[in-house]
C-alpha cells in the first residue's frame, strides 16, 4: 500500500469515531473531510536523498549519528541532504562549539509506525555501532488513531534495546498534528488530540527506558501553526524549513547525548 493510501486509511478511521464527533451529523463531516484526502497529493520519498552521509571538518571528533522512524527520519518532503532533519541536524552539529565529524545515516521507513521500530534498530546496530540514535516517529501512530501506551510500549522497547547497547537515544516526539493543513477542522482536531496522547505516552516511555526527549509538539508546534511555510506542498510533510525548526529543537539534546557518548570513548 502506498504511503498516500495508508494515510487515507487512516483518516478514514479518524472519521469513524463518531463519539469525537458527538453527533451522527459530526461523524458525517470527519467522513467527508476524509474522503476529500484522497484526492490530495503527498510527498514521496526522494529516492536520489543520501541516506548516508559525512559531514565536518576533517579529524574533529568523530560522531556516528543514525536516524529511524517514518517518513521525517528520510527527509519527506524536501529535495536535498542538505534540507533533510538529518542533514541540516548534522550541519549544526559540526557548526557548534565541540564541532563533530557527524557520520550520518538512516534506516528509517517511510509510513513507519512504533510497531515497525524493531526492524529498524535490528539495521540500526548492524556493523559499526552508532554513538547517537535519533528517533522520529509517532505522527503515523496518531493518525492510526493508535493506543498510547501500545504506541508507546513498543518505542520504549526500542530506546531499551538501544540502550542496552550502550547507544545515547534522542525521541523527538509525535509533532503538532493541529499544525497540518492537508486535513480541515474538525478532523484536525482529533489528529491533534491524538497525538498529543501519544506525545504524553512516548515521554514516559522513553525516560523510563533511558532515553532523551525532544518535546516536538510543544516547541515547535506554534511556529508549524503560524507559518504555512514550514509544510511542503502537500501541507503534511514538513520543508526545508519546517525540519530546520525541527533541527534546532533535537540539538541541544543530541548535542547532550553527544557529549555523554564521548565519555564512554
């Protein structure tokens, strides 16, 4: 199933739930506007997008830094290395004061949800075993309309696994779905509330598992609501833009959990 038609799905069963809506009326309206999603047109991931990459100064300290999760953890959305999450968290990286030698790269999946992460930390810790893990993932999970605390359960065994094998673990958490412009009120509003739900249930889960926590829908959720520029064409996907917000919002914490790994070299 492609990425657009899991997205359609899922809307669909956002509409369904006709107690959010509190009316057969209300319930009718969700219907509609996840109907009216099928004729939208969403990113797809760039097959050209360096999924591996180096960036900064030769024989700086060196920082192996992966991605997983779903489609934010590839760059949906944008076009170049540079305007991914990764690529521009990588520059910032090796722009700052300790100035790493970032070696980056990416195992997430697009459509990827909480339950898919096992695989992706299976990739993850093949060969050179990486200092830093950042995970991106959650959105799918609320639009699924997902359990919290099975979405979260399953993320938090993921942050244990990587733990377990001495990897620092950044989660940056479900973003603001109310942000989202390809989805009309009321539908929004439940997305939004869902992921806040999974938001809440991922920082628990990630604490108590070990890991860091880069609250995306708090801090960056005022500046996706304001400015439509920070969303692709689709109005789903974030910009080079939008990933840059997202970027300095995961740094102060990777760049914590950097600094922990460098400890342990």
């Amino acid at each position: 199933m492609t990425q657009r038609n899991e997205l359609v799905v899922r809307l669909g069963r956002a509409a369904a739930l006709s107690l959010v809506a509190g009316t057969v009326g209300g319930a009718a309206v969700l219907a509609g506007q996840a109907i009216a999603a099928r004729s939208r047109q969403y990113a797809q991931p760039e097959l050209s997008l360096v999924l591996r990459a180096t960036v900064g100064r030769t024989g700086a300290p060196p920082l192996r830094l992966v991605l997983l999760g779903d489609s934010s953890a590839l760059g949906v959305g944008v076009e170049r290395f540079e305007e991914t999450v990764g690529g521009q968290l990588a520059h910032l990286l090796a722009e700052g004061p300790t100035g790493h030698r970032v070696h980056l790269s990416s195992v997430g999946v697009s459509g990827s949800r909480s339950t898919d992460l096992a695989t992706q930390v299976a990739r993850a810790l093949l060969g050179e075993r990486p200092d830093v893990a950042v995970i991106l993932v959650g959105a799918n999970d609320a639009t699924a309309l997902a359990r919290p605390g099975d979405a979260a359960a399953y993320l938090g065994s993921a942050v244990r696994r990587l733990r377990e094998a001495h990897v620092e673990v950044v989660v940056g958490t479900c973003p603001d779905l109310g942000a989202v412009r390809a989805v009309a009120s009321p539908l929004r509003h439940v997305l939004a509330w869902s992921g806040r739900r999974i938001a809440r249930a991922q920082t628990a889960a990630v604490l108590n598992a070990g890991g860091s926590v880069a609250d995306l829908g708090t801090e960056t959720g005022p500046v996706f609501r304001a400015d439509a520029g920070t969303l692709c064409h689709d109005g789903y996907h974030p910009s080079a833009d939008g990933y840059r917000v997202w970027a300095h919002a995961l740094l102060p914490v990777v760049e914590a959990a950097a600094a922990v790994a460098s400890r342990h070299h």
